[in-house]
C-alpha cells in the first residue's frame, strides 16, 4: 500500500533524468524530420480534441492542459512548450511495472506527493496509456488537465486559507483505470462524487479520456508506416539532438565556477514571507565531458499556506531548454533539457520541497517566480534571457445567482487573468499573457455564461517597466456583480517584490484588487486572501501586474515612447519623468527630449524599486 509519507525524496532519479540511449543508424534523416513531425502533429491533435470536447472553462477556453508522448521507456519524447513538468512516466512504472502492461490499459493519477511532483496541485488529473506494436510496448501518451471542482475545503479546491493538502480535494494514487479495455467504473464514480459539480467533471473526464485514446491510435499508425525500430531510433537521435543542444548553449553561457541568483515571493497568505529561492549553477570539468549541477537547497523552509511548489528535479532543465530552443520549429520539446543537467540537488523540507502534507494549491505563482529566477540565473552568467514577469493571477468566485424562474442557483468561476511579460533583449514584453498558450477568457464568455457583466477590460497604463525595451502591460478588468451574493478568492503577487529590470530596465508595476473604486464603501482587498464576500451590484476591479524592463530607459527611440503614449501603454508623465521623453500634443517635443535626456541617470544590474548590483 502506498504511503506519501514514505515516499521517494528530490534525490530520486527519474525518466526525464535517465541518460539517452545510444542512437543507431536506423532512420535515416528525411524519416526523422518526417516522423517528428508526426509526432507533433498527434500530440497537437489530442490538445485540439480536449479543447473543443472538455465541458469546465479552465480547460476549454483557459486551455489549462498538457499532452505529451514517451518512448518505451517512458522517456518524453514531444510535449507542450510548459516548462513546469518533470517525470510523468515514473510514478507509474513505481507502482505498475511497464513490463506488465498490456494494450487496452490507462493509467491515471493527481498525487502531487507519490509523483514526486510530476503533478504539482491535485486539481491536475494525468491519464497514460502504453502503445504497443506486434505485441512490444513501444511508447506512452499521456493527457493531463485541470479540473474545476475535485472537492475540498472550497469550492474550486484551491484556496489560499489550505494549510495542508487533505483541504485540496480528493488525492488519486496510481491506479489502473482501464484494464485491457475495461474501465473501472467504481473508482471514477467516487472522484465525481467528490465534486461539486459533477457534471463538468464527468464530461472533462471523458475529454480527457478520448484525447488519450486518439493519442494511441495516432502513434499506432505512426508505428504502423515506419516500423517500431525505425520510431525508437528517431526518438532517441531526437532525445540526443535536444540534449546535445542544450549543453552547448550551457557551455556559452555558464563558465566555469559557480553562478547564483536569489527572487522571492512575497507571502503564502498567513502572514508569513517573503519566501526566497535560491539558484546556483555550477559548471565543472568532468570525465570526458563538463557537469553542469543546479542547485536549489539555499531556498527557504516550506509555507504554512498553500505557496509551496513540489518541483519535480527535470523541471530546471526542461525550463532551461525550452529557453535555449527559443521556438525553433525544427526542434522538439522533449527530455533532452533535463538530460543536459548532470544533477539537480533539492532540499527536503524546503518550500520548493515540502513534506507531505504540506499544501500546495496556489504553487503557480511560485512557479512563475522560479521561472523569471532561471532568467535572473542565465543573466547573472551573462546570457541574454528576458527581465522578469509578473504572476498570472487568479480569481476564484462561487455563490448563488437566480435563473431565469427565479430559483436560486449556486456558480463557480475560477478566472485566470494575463499579465505583463519581461522585456527582452531585442524586443518589448508581452503584453496581457496568461501563461505560454493559454488565454484570458472573452468577454462574450463571461457574461453568457456566469453572473457578472464585465465594466473594463483593457491594459494598465505605465504597468511595464521602463527601458529601451518596455515590460509588458498587466491587465485591468471590472466585474459588475450580479449574482445573489459571491465569495472571492484572490491570488496576487509580486506587490511587495515586483518583477525586476535588467541593464539599467526598471521594475514592472504591481497589481492590486479594489472593491467599489471610488465610492464611499471602497476598500482594498489582500493580495492573497479568501472569504471576501461580495453581493449583487458590486464592483470588483482587477489590475495584474506588469513585466521588467530591459536596458536604459533613455536609449529607447522616441517613436516608440510616442506609440507607448498614444497607444495607452505609457502616461505622458511617466514618459516624461522615466523615458526623458516630452510629448507636446501628438507630436514628440525634439528640444525638450534632447535637454532632458542629455542628463542621463546612473543605473545597475538590477532594478527592483531602486538599482541594486545584486538582488538577494
């Protein structure tokens, strides 16, 4: 029987970690572009199907879910460009050997803890099916996705008042949902009837089911035309293209010795923080070839509320190498960028390892930090990675609104909304981005489908740091209130620590959440906080946070300072004040610009509220 308490530490190793295999001579390289292109094909064929089948927003319209593909061993082959997911294969080879696997089986589990963080809150459900080829397993495909309602202490499951993860909805071990074709009805029928609205979470069930399901046959029939052996060589020559990939862009940008970067976020809602993270990576000659060793332990000690992020050890390379692949269409998410670290070191006990049960729910706003540090870590060396960018933030409203008849009916609206991006070296930050393909809801879906009618929904001006290239803008939005009564959730961070700036870039804005704006009974809520009660008639106003800037801001060209201003991006103040930039009417003022900018303020490496050389 299984017990999370005694389950594997940060030191277990896992399939995204193994080493390659060695690559033959098998396929030949025009088979190999062609089947990584199949394969991509049918891993964005199963995140099309999940989308347009799934019944709960978060996934639908949201796009909160993930499908990937594995070679025989477990070894991820394709996946989303999401950098956050380590080992998914390995908790359930743990409990159910590969070699006892037969077609026809699925394998589904939400255990942050028993999957050593493959899962890292319990709303994600991952279902994984083998593919078998003449009766030879040959690969995995795997669909995960968040689900709205899973039970626990609120409704939405997440909430930032959990204190450990029993509060957080029902926990899936490792479990065989299919068995050679038959489904286990029994187990599916108590995760439902945990749910608060069982009706989504039926239907996103079976989305999540068929997503898999075309995943096998895809992958059959790729096996099919090409051969298992063929297939098996072309993952493999493509695991060691990433890898090798990833470790010569290392190799540019780490020299030798030890490299640190410290970020923090700001509370876990119970009073306490901040709580820092602290990189280092370490480059060292080696037998044969450099080690490269990423090293967490320095962070701080777990949170009480619910920050914590259990982060699987492949996430610091696949984070890394989704960096170094930059997009590049002619390469494939895969294992290699975990491969290409020789050791990620993690501390039991910290709050990017905590003990069980320690609550995990809001660990996303810790995970967008750790992903803005990485950049800090690339920076510090030298590289040329994006200033840092804000948390997403999260809303979580349920409560009772009345139906056409007038009867009393009970919603949940768990509302994700984009912010400001960090400014790169050549270009601006994104503007109002949720997070990597997913999205802000429409308006038209949210008045249609819940109690509220949207005021504003637009940037927030002056939101995205100053440089001579601008952070990305966070977003403001206005909620009229028209359900019965509601209480909200709300999730928001970088106030007291903003997203910092790089090369003399400044820090993005900082979002914050106002009910009744400018009325006699207006007040501010907690960045992190739940049980805000709310009634009908009410305004709840949103603004999100914006990204770092990138370089001085006096070096940024004045028809882009112009564009900011006339385009409600930048105040004319602000350009005027940060940019040294005058704008007289529609026009730029080209002798006030000059006199101004000819005394250009002293910068350092860091910007966050003021230049620092080092952020600690």
């Amino acid at each position: 029987m299984y017990n999370p308490q005694e389950s594997k530490g940060p030191e277990s190793d896992g399939a995204s970690l193994r080493a390659p295999k060695r690559e033959g001579a098998a396929c030949d390289p025009v088979s190999l572009e062609i089947i990584r292109g199949a394969i991509a094909a049918a891993q964005s064929e199963m995140e099309a199907l999940l989308e347009r089948t799934a019944i709960s927003a978060f996934i639908r319209e949201k796009k909160d879910f993930y499908t990937a593909l594995f070679d025989a061993d477990g070894v991820m082959a394709v996946g989303s460009m999401v950098p956050i997911f380590g080992d998914m294969t390995g908790p359930v080879f743990d409990s159910f050997p590969a070699d006892t696997m037969k077609p026809g089986d699925l394998y589904w589990y939400n255990d942050c803890y028993g999957s050593r963080g493959a899962v890292s809150h319990s709303n994600d459900q991952v279902l994984l099916a083998p593919v078998f080829k003449d009766g030879k397993r040959s690969a995995f495909v795997m669909s995960w996705a968040h689900f709205a309602d899973i039970g626990g202490m609120r409704p939405g499951s997440i909430s930032p008042d959990a204190t450990d993860i029993y509060q957080e909805g029902i926990i899936i071990p490792v479990t065989k949902l299919i068995d050679q074709g038959v489904t286990n009805e029994a187990t599916l029928s108590i995760f439902h009837r945990n749910s608060r609205f069982p009706e989504q979470s039926i239907g996103d069930m079976r989305a999540l089911m068929a997503s898999v399901d075309l995943g096998v046959k895809r992958i059959g029939e790729i096996l099919d035309r090409f051969g298992a052996d063929i297939v098996e060589d072309a993952l493999s020559q493509l695991l060691t293209r990433t890898r090798k990939l990833v470790r010569a862009k290392l190799a540019e940008t780490f020299d030798y010795g030890t490299h640190s970067f410290t970020d923090a976020i700001d509370t876990d809602g119970h009073g306490n923080g901040p709580f820092k993270m602290r990189f280092s990576l370490t480059r060292e000659r080696g037998d044969g070839e450099d080690r490269f060793i990423f090293d967490a332990t320095q962070s701080d000690d777990q949170a009480p509320g619910p920050v914590n992020f259990l982060m699987n050890r492949g996430v610091p390379g696949m984070a890394l190498g989704l960096y170094y692949l930059g997009g590049d269409p002619a390469q494939v998410c895969n294992a290699g960028g975990p491969q290409a670290l020789d050791d990620v070191k993690l501390r039991q006990g910290s709050f990017l390892q905590p003990n069980f049960p320690a609550a995990l729910g809001m660990r996303g706003l810790t995970t967008m930090r750790v992903l803005s540090a990485l950049n800090g870590l690339v920076n510090t060396a030298g590289g040329k990675a994006p200033a840092s960018n804000s948390a997403y933030v999260i809303t979580i409203m349920r409560g009772n609104y009345k139906d056409d008849a007038g009867d009393l009916k009970r919603f949940l609206l768990a509302d994700g909304i984009g912010v400001g991006y960090g400014a790169r070296p050549e270009a601006d930050g994104i503007d109002a981005v949720y997070f990597v393909a997913q999205e802000n809801y429409p308006v038209e879906f949210l008045e249609v489908g819940y109690p509220v009618r949207l005021r504003t929904y637009g940037i927030v001006k002056d939101s995205g740091g100053a440089g001579q290239y601008r952070g990305g803008c966070g977003i403001i939005r206005e909620y009229e209130i028209l359900a019965e009564d509601m209480m909200l959730a709300v999730r928001i961070d970088s106030v007291k620590n903003p997203p910092w700036g790089i090369h003399g870039g400044m820090g993005g804005g900082t979002g914050r959440v106002t009910i009744n704006p400018g009325q006699g009974n207006e007040r501010i809520l907690a960045p992190l906080s739940d049980g805000n009660r709310l009634v009908k008639g009410d305004i709840l106003r949103m603004e999100t946070g914006g990204g770092g800037g990138y370089g001085h801001p006096y070096d940024r060209k004045l028809e882009a300072v112009l564009e900011d201003v006339l385009g409600g991006f930048v105040s004319a103040e602000a350009a005027q004040r940060l940019y040294g930039v005058v704008i007289a009417g529609n026009k730029v003022d080209e002798a006030a610009t000059a006199a101004l900018r000819a005394n250009r303020p002293s910068t350092r490496a860091f910007h966050r509220q003021e230049y620092v050389d080092v952020l600690a």
